[in-house]
C-alpha cells in the first residue's frame, strides 16, 4: 500500500502505545482536555492531522519579525517525512524522541514521520535538557542547538540527530564532532516544511549542505538563496539566506541578508564574525549593528549572562582570526536574551533591553 496521509503506518506507536487512527482521535481529545500544557498542542495536531481537510494551517517562527501564517498541504508533509525517512535510512519500527516544541513545524514534523514512516515515538516536556531523564536510547531526535548542548554527555542515546532552528556555533561543533552519534545540521524553514538540506557534522563534517533530491537552488541578486523544491512548496520560496553555491547541490550558508551591518562602507555579516568570536566567548551571544555618527552602523557584542567586558575585550583585539573591521567596538551584556516560542533569539527586541546603556 502507497504511503497516504489519510493512513496511520501499522507500526506507529506512541510512547509505548500503538493507535489506530480512531484511538489516535481519543488519545488527541485525551491531551486537548487532561495533558500538561506541552501536551496540548500535541492533541490539537493530531486532531488536525487525522482530519479528512488536506491542508492545516501553522505559523512562521517569528525570530525575524512577526510570525506569518502558512497553509500547508498534507501531501507536502508526507513529501518532506518521506523524504526525510528515506535520507537518514529510517525503518518502520525505529524508534524516536519528540523533544521539540509541537506549536513549531519541527515538533509537528516529528508526529508526522513517525505517524506514515511507522516509528515508535516517545514525547518529552520540551526543555534545554531533553535527555536528563530518558533511560532509553533513540535511533532518531530532532533538536536546537541549545538543547544538543546541553546534553552532550548522552548525546550517544541518539543514533541519528539532526540539529536545526539556529546555526550550529564553532565551539559546538568542535564538540559534537567527537559524539558517537551520526550528528547534521539542517536547513529549512517553515516554508520548506522543515529541512530541505544537511550537513553532517559527526562522524565525518561537510563543509557544505547537500540537497534533498527533490531540490533545486539558485541566487537572487541579493545573493541570497532561491529554493525550488515542488513536493514541499507550490511555488519557489525566495529566502533572506545569503550562501555560496558550491555545486548543483550544495551551498555554504554565510549569513542573514536582514543581519548585515553597514559600517562605515564594508558590509559585515554577523553570523560569520560570530563563528570566528565563539571560541573566546562562553556565553551565549551575538553581534549586531547599532547606530553611529562617523560609521553609520557599528558593531557591538551582546553577550548573555556575566561578563567581564575588560578581559574579553583584550582578547578578542588579540586575536588573529578576526579582521580589523570584526572587532566589536563595545561589549554589552544583559541577564537574559529575548526568544520566541522555539527558542531562537530576537536580537532587535534583545538590544532594546541595553539600549539604556549606550553611551
């Protein structure tokens, strides 16, 4: 029988329990009317999915502006679980770890291959520490970076892991690089129905990301990625991502266009300094560009948490690595960064937060 998403894979089980599509309705009204807040969610997907209305609505994640609500087809999703299936060698009976939030198409996206490719998946509370207190080991999950971070001394339960949602930084990639795990960073977006490229991290590390082979790829005159990719999106979905194509079917991602900072008359991209500043900076932190009477824009560094500004200062000035142009003119710190739902930072609504303490 041709996988359809209008049927539930004989294998799919869910925390333990198998479900045909009628007890899957009774455990969704079940979350929806008793579950834990996380839980919520989950039984108002599953009521969407088993609905017999092609599409569902979801939501952008809103780390760069408001978020957009898109209507995506059901078929689409099974495209893009399929696909995901068939690249990481999933099977039916597989077993695997939601961790992620389901009000994002990454969580939702979880449900979704484990209901048509016929995994066994378990659900934790969404948390920075997914792993602190599973005992089971996982041929499959998909996390942030942040949570990857923090569970890296069980990273080896996770067979397969993709990391998505924010760029992977430097010092967490020399790190994860030593796991026993297959680790990849994806590419994609709400858009794209989650990933439509990776790169492999551990055991071996691509420098580039390598399509899907349903994807085609191209630039604008930005320079910024252009996706054609029809069994997940009915039109071509032109991004804010500036890249270098390397081939046909792969790409360096460089950076955010949105992010660019003007300073003085060379353009800089944050995201690149920021790979290069992650091995002197514990914290989290980012880079970003403020206004300037003589440059226009310059750079600073937000650093989240305690910092000493003096020492950091000093070393990054040291540094080798950084051109004359990327070293951050002042250093701000605050006790928190500002995220969305999913976890990824909104640098603009974090500077307004030090903005009292520019000079």
């Amino acid at each position: 029988m041709n996988p359809s998403w209008q049927n539930i894979h004989k294998q799919f089980a869910l925390n333990g329990v198998s479900h045909s599509k009628e007890a899957l309705l009774e455990v969704a009204y079940s979350l929806i009317k008793e579950g834990k807040d996380f839980e919520k969610p989950i039984g108002d997907f599953l009521l969407d999915w088993c609905s017999p209305k092609p599409s569902l609505d979801v939501y952008t994640s809103g780390s760069t502006g408001a978020p957009k609500k898109i209507t995506l087809q059901k078929s689409q999703m099974l495209n893009s679980a399929m696909a995901t299936g068939q690249y990481f060698g999933l099977e039916a009976g597989n077993t695997a770890l939601l961790c992620l939030p389901v009000s994002s198409i990454a969580g939702k996206m979880m449900l979704v291959r484990a209901m048509v490719l016929g995994l066994r998946l378990d659900y934790v509370m969404p948390s920075s520490r997914p792993l602190l207190h599973t005992s089971c080991t996982y041929d499959f999950c998909a996390m942030v970076p942040l949570q990857a971070e923090k569970s890296l001394e069980k990273i080896g339960d996770i067979k397969t892991l993709i990391l998505g949602g924010a760029a992977i930084s430097f010092s967490l990639e020399k790190k994860l690089k030593k796991a026993p795990s297959r680790v990849f960073e994806t590419y994609g977006m709400t858009e794209t129905i989650t990933h439509v490229a990776v790169r492999q991290v551990s055991p071996t590390t691509d420098n580039d990301f390598k399509l899907l082979p349903f994807v085609e790829i191209s630039q604008d005159d930005r320079q910024c990625l252009v996706l054609k990719a029809p069994k997940v999106s009915s039109n071509p979905v032109v991004t804010n991502d500036l890249v270098e194509l390397t081939s046909k079917t792969s790409f360096k991602w460089l950076g955010r266009y949105d992010n660019v900072i003007n300073s003085g008359g060379i353009k800089l991209i944050p995201e690149q300094i920021e790979k290069k500043l992650s091995s002197m900076v514990e914290n989290r932190f980012f880079v970003i560009g403020v206004p300037d009477e003589t440059l226009g824009q310059k750079l600073i560094l937000v650093v989240e948490g305690e910092v000493k500004t003096n020492n950091l200062s000093q070393a990054i000035a040291k540094s080798p690595l950084l051109g004359k142009y990327e070293i951050p003119k002042e250093i701000f710190s605050t006790k928190k960064f500002i995220e969305t739902k999913t976890g990824k930072v909104q640098r603009d609504k974090t500077l307004d937060l030090i903005k009292n303490s520019f000079p």
